[in-house]
C-alpha cells in the first residue's frame, strides 16, 4: 500500500526550520531534561544550560564555504612608541690617524728620518746580498772548475761580495794607507774565501769570509807596510794615543799636547813619545816631503851629510907630529894622498915614478907608524 510523504512518521524536519511553534513564535524554549530526579532531601541540581546549536549554525553557514581554515598568526610585534628608545652603544670606532694637514698629527705620521731610512736600505741591501750569494754558490757546485760559466759566476760572486772588503778594509784606516790599496788586498782574501767556502756546512758565507778578509789585510800591513817591528804592547798603546790625539782635536779645536794625552789616558808622557815614535814605523816619510805648518824646507834640506874635508880635519891633528917620524919622501907622498886627496896613479904622475911603487911607499910609511907607535891595525 502507498502511504503518502506527508504521512511518514520517521521524518525528520529540515535543520534549519524551528521544530515547534514556540520556538518559531519566539517563546521561552523548553527545560532541557537532566536525565534522573534528585533523590529525596537534596536539593535539586541546576540543570546544565546548553547553548541553541541553531544560532551557531546559522553563524558557520555565514562564513565562505570555500575558505581554507585560518592559519594562527604570529604575535603581533608591539607597536612601536613614538619617540624610539635610544640605541645601545656600539663598538668604538678604530682610531684613525688625524690628516697630515692637523698640527696635533701623531710624531708616527712623520716621514722617517734620513739615518732610519738608510739604516733600513742598508738592512735591505745586506739581505739582498746574502740572498743573491746562496743562489751563486749553488751554481758554482753545481758547474765545472775552468769552464767560462764557473768563471761568470766566480766573478759575481767577487762583485756581490765587495761590500764586505770595504768594510774590513775600513777598519784601518788610521794606517794611513791609501785605502784604495787596502781593498785590493782584502780581495785578495774574499777571492780566497770563496774558493774554500763550502755552502753544505750550514754557515754563512760572510761570517766565514770575514777573518780570511781581515787577516790578509793584517799580513800586508805586517810584511809590507811597517819598517820597523813595534812590541806588541806599544802597538795596542798607540792605538789608544791615536784615539785620544782625535777626541782631543774634535774636543779642543787643535791638536793636543803630549801632557793632555797623557793625562787622559793615564800614562807618562815618555810613553806617549814611545806610541808617537812607534806609529812612525808603520809608514815611511819621504826626505823631500814639506813640513806641514811650520815653512821649513824639507826634511832633506834640514839633515846633514858627510864634508870629507871636515873629516879631514881632525885625522890630520892626529898625524901631523907623527908625519916628522917619516922620510921627506914618503911624508910628501902621505899629504898627496890625504891631505889633496890625490890617486896613487896621480900621485905617480907627479913624482915621476909607477903606481906599483907609490903603492909600497904608502904601505912601507903606515908599517913604520904603527911599529913606532904602537897603533893597531
């Protein structure tokens, strides 16, 4: 049998319609039931009011349908006040050098002073150096002795080198050498040194060429130079004397007296004298070589020489009363020969006679001195 929709009674009312009339005419909505009756002596407890679900779905049927579930924001960040509290101190800046320009610069902003800068170009030259002779001696072992290429480099090595020599080489100059020559004979030494140096011992080539160097130069002023041997200690004291002799001049404006040397260095002045008269041996004066200073002539001109007649003088006291003693003959042929400073072969001319005879009558005449006066020959 067909029953009609209308009649159903299982049919449920459409959610969005009110299910009674009072709800629909907006009156009071039912109690909702608390399921059991308080027993007896207790009060009965407050029903649980439940929201109407129907206002709430009326409020999500509202919203899009299609719109994804809101994501939770982050917190809002706190609005920022007016006036933005002052920022936390930041690191001190570097401190930077003031302008050239500004009279209160830094001394180290100042451009380096002449003796630093060629203090420093002296270090660099030297490092340099050092650094271009282990590259040289490294090919030297490696190239043959007597080939052109061995030679090339010997020779740089003698050229990068020099700087050396003339370093010893000034160490003497209170010898009063031409320098010039010095240096040619402490090379001399480095050209030694370079041949025995040997790189694979771990040594520095100046620190092993240095005592070759000095010590040629010792043996030219030893062998060459000085006349006369000076003790060891007066060499060391003249080398004092000479150093106080320039402090002195650079002190006082004039060369020293030997009392003010003396007392500056604690000695006698006859000390002083010896050092003086020591240091004159390291050098020879020339004769004709003028006074500095004084206008005398030279030192030739001041010495004197040998007047034989002078010397005659006194020989001549010294025979005359023994010449009586002799014959006329050979007391004549005696003042010829001494007295005129005649030859025999003059003195035969003018007697008349040979030579071979005035030769026995002056031999025959001393032999008759001698034996009358007991004179030894």
């Amino acid at each position: 049998m067909n029953v009609p929709a209308s009649t159903t009674p299982h049919q449920v009312p459409p959610q969005n319609e009110p299910t009674s009339q009072s709800t629909r005419a907006g009156g009071p909505a039912p109690e909702p039931r608390t399921g059991h009756p308080a027993p007896a002596g207790q009060e009965p407890q407050a029903p649980h009011h439940t929201a109407p679900q129907a206002p709430q779905r009326a409020q999500t049927l509202t919203a899009p349908p299609t719109a994804p579930p809101a994501t939770p924001a982050a917190p809002a960040a706190p609005a920022a006040p007016a006036t933005p509290p002052p920022a936390p101190p930041a690191a001190p800046p570097a401190p930077t050098a003031p302008p050239a320009a500004s009279p209160t610069a830094p001394p180290a902003a100042s451009p380096a002073s002449p003796a630093a800068s060629a203090r420093d170009a002296r270090v660099r030259r030297t490092a340099d150096t050092r650094a271009l002779t282990q590259v040289l001696f490294g090919e030297l072992k490696r190239l043959e002795r007597g080939t052109p290429e061995h030679a090339r480099v010997r020779a740089a090595l003698i050229e990068a080198n020099l700087p050396l020599v003339r370093y010893a080489a000034a160490r003497f100059r209170s010898r009063n050498e031409p320098m010039e020559d010095v240096v040619q004979v402490g090379t001399i030494g480095l050209i030694n040194a370079i041949d025995r140096f040997d790189p694979d011992r771990g040594v520095q080539f100046p620190t092993f060429a240095m005592p070759t160097v000095v010590g040629e130069i010792k043996r030219y002023f030893r062998d060459n130079v000085r006349t006369v041997h000076v003790p060891r200690r007066l060499h060391e004291l003249w080398v004092q004397v000479n150093g106080a002799t320039e402090d002195l001049t650079t002190l006082h404006g004039r060369s020293p007296t030997t009392a003010e040397i003396a007392e500056r260095l604690k000695i006698s002045e006859e000390e002083v004298l010896s050092c003086i008269e020591a240091g004159r041996s390291y050098h020879a004066t020339s004769l004709e070589a003028a006074q500095e200073g004084d206008g005398l002539p030279g030192l030739l001109d001041r010495l004197g020489y040998e007047d034989p007649a002078l010397a005659g003088v006194e020989h001549r006291d010294l025979v005359r009363h023994l010449l009586v003693q002799l014959p006329e003959r050979e007391q004549r042929i005696l003042m010829l020969r001494y007295y005129r400073n005649l030859t025999q072969s003059q003195i035969s001319q003018e007697l008349g006679v040979s030579q071979m005879h005035v030769s026995r009558l002056l031999a025959r005449s001393f032999a008759r001195l001698r034996s009358a006066n007991k004179i030894d020959a």
